[in-house]
C-alpha cells in the first residue's frame, strides 16, 4: 500500500458512501428504496449508458463466477444477478454495499452474503477466483490505478 493509501482510502469510503447516482434519483424524485423505484431509475440509468447492455453481456453470464467492484445504485449488479450469475459485489463504501443487498433481497435473488465492503486494491478473494469482472468509473477513483487493475486481473 502506498504511504498515504489509508487516508485515501478512508476519504473515497466516506465520499462514495452516499450512492454513486443519488443525484439522478433525487432528479426522477425518487426517495424509497423500493421496487418501483429501483426500476424507475435503472430505465433512466440505463438511458444514459445504452452501451452498457453490450457491455454486460447478459446472454453469457449465467452460470458465471462474477465479480462487480464499485456498486454505486445497483443497477448493473441487480441485472448481472437477475441473468444467471453467481454475483459478487465489492465497495468501499457501507452505503453501495447496503443498497446492493437490498436489492437482492427485495428481488428474491439472494446472495447477499456475497456483496462486501472492500478496496479495489485489496480484494478479499483468491487469485482466479471469477470468471467475470465489471467495474465502471470506479478504478481511478482508488489513488492506485495500477496496483487496482492488477487486482482485477489477479481475480
């Protein structure tokens, strides 16, 4: 770890921890984790990114040892998990890390126990452990690009 990757990290938890998204939700006037609020931001979400359905490749996950780092609302991981795969999550931050698993749970998904707070720089798992890596717009947030993109490819 860096010299300074603690305060580092300790500044990207408690930044991240308000959900990577909560300004577009705020902007559809959603307030409540529920159902239809869940799906009312992930159409808007995946408006703004529709590249990101060729991206995910839905139709090849099922059956996949996937990992997401940087949960942010849950849309991809809620879509990751609804197609097939046996979804992990990894967040720095308690908020991501406690939207993603209500999520899961308010879809009947299961694998909560999965979703963990953790840095991209110091992933809980062992080496080859996914078949599977998605993160979007969160590596050079972590102070360490090249020690986090080693990461990925050492899971």
């Amino acid at each position: 770890m860096i010299p300074d990757q603690a305060r580092v990290d300790a500044q990207n938890a408690a930044f991240w921890d308000e959900l990577c998204g909560s300004g577009l939700a705020l902007s559809l006037g959603i307030t409540t984790v529920d159902r239809e609020s869940l799906r009312r931001f992930d159409a808007a979400y995946m408006s703004m990114y529709p590249y990101l359905w060729r991206y995910l490749e839905l139709d090849r996950v099922r059956g996949n040892q996937v990992l997401e780092i940087g949960l942010g609302y849950g849309t991809v991981g809620q879509l990751l998990a609804a197609a097939g795969a046996a979804y992990h999550g990894a967040d720095i931050a308690p908020g991501p890390v406690e939207m993603m698993r209500e999520r899961l749970r308010l879809e009947g998904l299961g694998g909560e126990e999965r979703i963990q707070q953790a840095s991209a720089l110091d992933l809980p798992y062992e080496d080859a452990s996914f078949d599977r890596v998605y993160t979007i717009g969160c590596l050079h947030h972590t102070g360490d690009l090249t020690k986090s993109v080693s990461e990925v490819h050492r899971v």
